[in-house]
C-alpha cells in the first residue's frame, strides 16, 4: 500500500516541477511586485516538489523516481509551453514527447 501511495507523491511531485516551470515563465518580462510573487510561486513549487520527491524515494529506487519525476516535469513543461505559451507544436518535438512519454511507462513498467 505505501508503495502504490508514493507513485501518487511522485506524481504529484512531477506535477509541482510542472508549477514551478510555469511560474518561471510567468516572471519572464515581469520586475518589481509582480516579478516577486511569480518567483515566490516558484520556490514554494520547487520546494514541494523536491519533498515529495524524497518521500517518494522511500520506498521508489532513486533510479525509477528520478527519471519518472523529470520526465514528468519535462512532458508537462513542453505540453504547457505549447499550450499555453503558444510554443511550436513541430513534428520532431511532439516526437521526441512521446518517446519520453513511453519511456516513463517502460521504467514504472519494469520497475
């Protein structure tokens, strides 16, 4: 049971690194208040992120989490950065997505 409730930490841990990307990109051209509550968003995201991401090592290898942790973080940024930033959607990105996308579920897979 503990092992199943901490793939459910790392991924929300995944999900916090997601946050954190996006409130990074929000601070882009931003300065004074504005600039600082964006930044704040992002430290609060990386801080829980890097928390869950330990206590899902308990009992995750590091192995397995880390790489599932990033490839969320990395899949998610590059859907948010199309999605909301208007990022280019090209062929070799959404490609290359999706061979990290099946390369996560290969790890949780055989691991």
């Amino acid at each position: 049971m503990q092992y199943a409730m901490n793939w459910i930490v790392l991924i929300f841990a995944g999900l916090c690194e997601v946050c954190f990307t996006f409130c990074l990109g929000r601070s882009k051209g931003l300065d004074g208040l504005q600039w600082w509550l964006w930044i704040g968003g992002f430290v609060f995201f990386y801080v829980l992120s890097m928390v869950l991401l330990m206590k899902a090592t308990r009992t995750i290898p590091i192995g397995t989490a880390y790489p599932v942790w990033t490839g969320i973080g990395a899949v998610g940024s590059v859907l948010m950065g199309i999605f909301i930033f208007h990022e280019p959607a090209t062929f070799w990105r959404l490609f290359f997505i999706t061979t990290l996308i099946a390369s996560i579920v290969g790890l949780k897979s055989f691991s």
